[in-house]
C-alpha cells in the first residue's frame, strides 16, 4: 500500500471527518452534518451476539444519532438499513436478524460509486492495511473491531464470473470478516459474523465461485 505523507493524512482527515446522513429511499431527501470527534474512537462496539436493537442503539451512539435504520424484508429475511454519505458516496449500513440467516446474524457496511476497496480486484491487496477501509470501521463499531479485524488471518479468495465479484475471508480472534467487490457496479462491502457462524456457512464457497 501506498503511505501517504503526513500532510496529505492530515488534508484527507480534515475532509473525512463529515458524513452526511441521507434517507435515499425518501423522495424528500433529509440531510444533517456531523463532525466526528475523537471522543468516537473509544465507544462501544456494536457486534453480532447482541440483538438487532443494542446493536442499533450503539451504532447510533457511534456516530452522533445520524443513523436512522429502517426495517426491509426479502421474503421471510429481515434486515435493518441505515443509509448515509461517506465524502461524496453512498453509505449503507446493514444488520440482519437472527431468522435471516442460517445461525447467526451478521452485520456489515456497503459502499458505492466510491474507490474504497476497489484494489481489492487485485490479489496482492490487504484492506486489512487500508486507511480509509479501517476509517470506517472505527467510526461505525470502534477499536475493537479494528484490532481484530487488523490481526485476523487471511484464509481464502473466491471469484464469482456472474457478478463478477471478488471476495476474500479473514478470520479473527473475536469475529470473522468477509470483504467484497462487486465490480462492475462498483460496490465494496464488509460483513462481520460470529465465529460459529463463519466457520460454518460464510468462510465456504458458493456453487458459482472458484478459487483464487
């Protein structure tokens, strides 16, 4: 990775710190700023294992009480999305319930029309040392979640041509972690799951993916 100097970390820090929250699926479209303090980086994290709610409320907290989720289903699945902006791209954040998914519940953050991630095409790229990747992490669950998720264990690439989508799987100490790209709609996401969870169903191929 790239090192930036320390004016530009501190240029582009300047510019990071505003998110705007935005209700993309309301035709009024509702905005707010708020200005990240460093009171932030020491706040709960919000985690599978905790209820939907809790989860929620602590991402709330995390970010200033911008977050406003909204119930969606998909057949029997029920999910809670909030969307925002990070700089000038569509931010979503997403928590499934516990009947979404086949044991445990997952949460994870989706970013669009951005270059966040977009390296991840390649195979030498590691988003466990990306700056901006890490950024959100810590701004949305804190430095837990970063810590685990910089110390976690690389364990596969999978290739799906449909997407196409690249996706690559680490597994932490505390929780696992799945980071995707969905290339040609220039989507990267990040999910957290539970151990169990992870071990069993995400860290597996799919019947469409190969090996990378």
């Amino acid at each position: 990775m790239k090192q930036a100097s320390k004016s530009q970390k501190t240029n582009r820090a300047r510019h990071q710190h505003h998110i705007f929250a935005d209700k993309l699926f309301i035709s009024t479209l509702t905005f707010c700023t708020f200005i990240f303090s460093p009171s932030l980086f020491h706040k709960a994290s919000a985690l599978p294992g905790q209820s939907p709610t809790e989860s929620m409320r602590l991402i709330n907290n995390n970010l200033g009480g911008i977050a406003d989720f909204e119930v969606e289903r998909y057949g029997s699945a029920e999910y809670y999305r909030a969307e925002l902006t990070y700089g000038n791209s569509p931010l979503s954040i997403m928590i499934s319930s516990p009947s979404s998914v086949e044991n445990d519940y997952s949460e994870g953050i989706g970013i669009r029309e951005s270059d966040i991630g977009n390296q991840l095409i390649t195979s030498d790229f590691n988003p466990r040392q990306d700056e901006d990747i890490l950024y959100v992490i810590q701004q949305i669950w804190g430095s837990e979640v970063v810590e685990d998720f910089v110390g976690s264990r690389y364990t596969a690439r999978y290739y799906d041509a449909s997407g196409p989508t690249y996706r690559n799987t680490y597994r932490g100490n505390k929780f696992g972690y799945i980071v995707r790209l969905f290339n040609d709609s220039k989507i990267f996401s990040l999910s957290i799951y539970s151990l169990q969870d992870f071990d069993q169903f995400r860290s597996k191929p799919n019947e469409f993916e190969e090996i990378l």
